[in-house]
C-alpha cells in the first residue's frame, strides 16, 4: 500500500520534472514575454491580465507584483485583474454572458500598447479567448500562459503575441509552473528598471 509519505513525494518529484521540461523548453519564449512587458512599462502603459479559478489567482497575483513590489522596492507599475470587480463581473456575466466578462472589460479599459496577460492551463477557456480577441481589436499585445496543447488559445494569437505553454497536461503541475513564469516576468522587469 502506497503511504502518504511516498504520494507526497510523488507529487513533488512530478513538480520538479515538470519545472525541469520547462526549463529546458520554455526560456526562449520566456525572455520574449519579459521583453514585452517592458516595452509596455517603459511605453508608461498598462497590462490587463485575466484568467478562471486558479488562474484568476495568478492574475490577481501578478497584478499586485506589479502594483506594489515584486523583490525590490520600486514605484508601482500600472496594472489590473479584470477577475476583482465582482459587480462587473456579475453584471456583465447577467446582462450578456459569462464568456464575454473579461473582454467586456478589455474593451472598455484597453488602449493600443497596453498588454494583456491571458491565463488558462488548457487553452481552452472561452472568456480568456475573447479577451484576446477584444485586445487584438484594441491594438493591445498579448502574453498567453497555458498548458496541454495550447487549446483554442495557440491560433487565435499573432506574431507579436507570445505563448508560454508549460509541457504538461496535469492542470495542478502547469498551474506550478505558471506561479514561476509570474515571478520571471517580474525578476526579469525588475532587473531591466532597476538594474542588477
């Protein structure tokens, strides 16, 4: 019989395998993001990000790094989870549906430069697919986390966009690896504001 002790060991050695594939797949692509993050920043734009469940977590997450601090002090820098308001949320998901509460908001908000971070492990979540789609109407660039195969997000994305797809298909381990491409975007912006 399997102990608690041995699952739990499991579970970590699948994290770190699934971190390990990242690291080796996933670099390229993360310095492309960073670089589109800064370019918003130092354009003194914002970045709109979105995302259902857990990654309505990371969007909130990624939002406050960059509002307040990520490791080092610094000025805040302009940016919103459009997963907070619960009134809009609730409103729009009411008065239209629940697949056009983050692009409601995109349309509203978004202006050319700004940047959308659209979170969702399968690709696959049509509220974060429309806002992506809002944004591409609004001239806004597009930093897309997901995992699996990239789901209906991967086409909907063009050349300036970037996708980080965690090469993994358990939920639990993209959404791990999410939380560290957060704190790489943030390491990395930091880094190009403040200096090493």
């Amino acid at each position: 019989m399997t102990t608690e002790k041995t699952l739990i060991e499991q579970l970590f050695s699948q994290s770190i395998s699934t971190k390990e594939r990242a690291r080796d797949t996933m670099p390229a692509n993360i310095a492309l993001a960073a670089r589109l993050l800064c370019d918003c920043v130092e354009a003194r734009n914002k970045v709109l990000s979105c995302g259902n469940g857990g990654s309505a977590g990371d969007a909130q997450h990624f939002s406050s790094e960059m509002l307040n601090r990520f490791e080092r002090d610094r000025e805040g820098l302009a940016a919103m989870a459009l997963t907070t308001d619960t009134s809009t949320i609730t409103a729009i998901a009411n008065d239209y549906s629940y697949e056009d509460i983050f692009a409601k908001q995109v349309r509203a908000l978004g202006r050319p430069g700004d940047l959308l971070l659209a979170i969702s492990t399968s690709g696959n979540s049509s509220n974060v697919n429309r806002a992506i789609e809002a944004a591409h109407a609004a001239d806004m660039n597009v930093i897309a986390f997901s995992g699996r195969d990239g789901g209906s997000m991967a086409p909907l994305l063009r050349q300036n966009d970037v996708e980080l797809r965690v090469p993994s298909t358990s939920t639990a381990r993209v959404q791990e690896v999410h939380l560290l491409l957060i704190h790489c975007l943030c390491f990395l912006l930091d880094r190009a504001i403040l200096g090493d």
